[in-house]
C-alpha cells in the first residue's frame, strides 16, 4: 500500500470499505445480501426520528435498494430468527450477535460503577435497592416496558427528563442484565438479556479489555478503510487511553498502516486489508446516522461537504431544511434533500433540494430522481412530491 495518498485515493478506499462500489441495487435484496453489508459495516445505529424511516432501516437501502422492512425486522426482534441485539456501541445500535462478546466491556464497566454516564453510575449506586427490584419485576414478568412498572409513568426529574423507571431500565441495560426484547412503535420491551440472547452466544468467553479494545479497532478500521486515531476510536466509541494502546499494538502487527492523506492535519491509518480501486461510489440517500458521514469531521476531510443535522435547530434558522440526506453521486456528495414520508397521503415528500457547487444541476436532478423513486417504492408510497426550496428543487422538479 502506498505511504501517501491523495483526497481521491483515500476516498475510493474509505467508500469501497462501506459497500459503495456502485452495487447492483436491481431487485430485491434478500438475507444474504443484508447480512454481508451489515458484516461490512458492523452495526446499524438507531435514532427515533420517524419523519422519513427509522434510521437504522438506511444505511442497507443506501447500499442494496429495496428490500422488505420485515427481513430486517426478523433478525432484531424476533427470538426465532435473531442474529442481531441492541446495545450501546455508536450510540445505541443494532450490532451482530457474534460481537456479543466484544460489547461486553462497557456493560462490565457499568456494573462496576464506572459506566459511560456518570448520571447512570450515580443512580445505580443512589438506587441500589429500587434498580434491584426493578430487575426482579423483569424476571418475574418477562418482556416489560416502562409503563408496565408500578410506578414506571412517574417523574422523577434530573435525570435526563426520564421517569425513575425508565432510569432504572436504562441502568440494567447498560449493565448488560436486560436487553431490548421488542420495539413495537420504537418502544422498548426489556426482558432478562439470558431470555433473550442465545445461550451459546452467551456462553462464549470474554475476551480480555485489551484484546477487546485491539479488536474492535480493527474492525473499525475495515469498516473505514481509512481514518484518523480519532475516526477509529469514534467508530465503537473506545477509551482514549485504551484506543492508544490498541493502535499501536495494530501499527506494530501490521494491522493499520501509517500514511498521510493529502491536506488532512493528523495522521491516518490505512487497514492492511482495503482496497484501493481505480473507481467507487455509487448512486446512494445516506442517512444522518450512517458511518459514511456520521462523523461530521472525517465527511468534510473526505469528501469537501460540511454536513449538520438541524432536526434541534429551530425552523427558522434552518438552512437546508429539518431531515435532510446527503446525496451520493458517484464519489462525490452532489447534494442534499429535506424529506418526509407523507404517509396519510401516500407521499415522498422532497421539501427542499440544494445542489453541491462541484455538482452539475442537471446529472444530479435526474439521478436524484430516479433515487426518490426508488425510496418511495420501497417505503410503499405511491410516488415523489417535490417542493419549491433550494437551489436544485426547479431542476429535481422537472427531472421528476
């Protein structure tokens, strides 16, 4: 692998390393093509936003197309076909359960009181006795949400809004003794994480912290291709003391290689297994939650595109609109739109469409239509309504 590279070349190989190589997106996608990408990717971060798709539904239909939302459903949060369980890595997200494993450092760290929220650790030590019997209701009740508490529904206030159920739940499943058996609504069901993850996953050993941390940054690094100590920490959000030592034991075995990209300020790390093809891309809606762009920081050194989520800016100070997706053109971030999924209606609505001053309205117009399309198909929607806002919505309009 070369000792430098150019914004280009570490673009193709970060693109190639999260599916973009301009897949085949014809037809349906089934199991074995969404369980590669996720593979690929490691995990799928879930927010609660529902104004288009839950995001963790995204990032599969950026890289394959359509596919039945049931397929995936199947995998998260159905015991019968379960391949895949919640946790707390990037956020909280969907991960294999074959990871099972190496999430368990931070649930171990929380059940010794030195959790990722210190609110969490407080209230687990406050609580003690409450948190204890919170978790006996869970065994005795099976899947429970928070209202099925006794006093779940009531405030307790200071601790992120939440009631002092919620907190308690919240608690156990940083602490790896419940997990989310169900999301009806987006809702979590917790039951005991022994009812619901399989038994020979549970069986198998914990690793010990540094082969834990030495690992998952090698897989953040194949999911990279490329980044920074920081892009490959953020990836599962590792220690920073601990990501140190991993790299370094990762740089020694030949795992990470150290290069330099150009105009890029700190150091990057190259995974020994990425490739660097000669063209990458492909024609993709990214979600705000993807790991393309959702470190703000290493989508702007990549690919020139200043990128914020403005969903918590207040509408009039909006500038591109409330859920706005990048749009992928080739290497390139061409432009980005504002959409809803009007259900009542039966509508992708494109509120607002802005072009990428490297991007030609035309090419981008077109293709961006085809892509709405696409989405609204997959959503069940029965087509695409574009509004008035934005420096491309004239051309989108006349390409739809």
């Amino acid at each position: 692998m070369k000792s430098s590279l150019s914004i280009v070349e570490a673009r193709r190989v970060a693109l190639s390393a999260q599916g973009f190589t301009f897949p085949n997106r014809d037809g349906k996608a089934n199991w074995t093509k969404i369980s590669k990408t996720i593979d690929q990717i490691n995990l799928l971060q879930i927010d609660s936003v529902n104004v288009l798709v839950r995001s963790h539904y995204l990032p599969v239909f950026s890289r394959l197309g359509h596919y039945d939302h049931a397929t995936l459903d199947a995998r998260t949060f159905s015991n019968k076909k379960r391949t895949m369980f919640e946790c707390w890595s990037h956020e909280a997200s969907l991960v294999p359960l074959k990871l099972h494993p190496l999430m368990r450092w931070r649930m171990n760290r929380a059940l010794n009181g030195n959790g990722t929220y210190s609110s969490m650790n407080e209230f687990a030590q406050q609580e003690k006795t409450y948190v204890k019997s919170v978790l006996e209701f869970v065994r005795r009740n099976g899947p429970t949400a928070v209202s099925d508490l006794p006093d779940g529904g009531k405030s307790a206030g200071g601790w992120w809004g939440w009631s002092k159920g919620k907190m308690a739940m919240e608690t156990l499943f940083d602490q790896g003794l419940v997990t989310t058996a169900a999301r009806p609504s987006f809702e979590r069901i917790y039951d005991l994480t022994e009812n619901i993850i399989p038994a020979e996953i549970l069986a198998l050993p914990t690793p010990t912290e540094a082969n834990t941390f030495a690992t998952l940054l090698d897989l953040s690094g194949r999911a990279l291709g490329i980044g920074t100590e920081f892009d490959l920490r953020d990836y599962f959000r590792l220690p920073v003391a601990e990501t140190k030592t991993a790299l370094a034991q990762l740089v020694e075995n030949g795992a990470l290689i150290a290069v330099s990209v150009e105009d890029w300020k700190h150091q990057a790390y190259i995974h020994r297994d990425a490739k660097l093809p000669r063209k990458a891309g492909g024609v993709a809606l990214v979600s705000p939650f993807d790991p393309l762009v959702w470190e703000r920081a290493r989508a702007e050194r990549l690919f020139n595109f200043h990128y914020r989520i403005e969903i918590y800016t207040p509408a009039e100070k909006r500038k591109f609109g409330y859920y706005v997706l990048p749009f992928l053109l080739g290497d390139r971030f061409a432009g980005r739109i504002c959409l809803k999924a009007d259900r009542q209606a039966g509508v992708l609505r494109a509120n607002a469409a802005h072009l990428e001053p490297h991007a030609d309205p035309q090419e981008t117009a077109e293709a961006m239509a085809q892509e709405l399309n696409l989405m609204a198909k997959w959503l069940g929607l029965n087509g695409v309504e574009a509004g008035a806002k934005g420096n491309l919505a004239r051309h989108l309009k006349a390409a739809l």
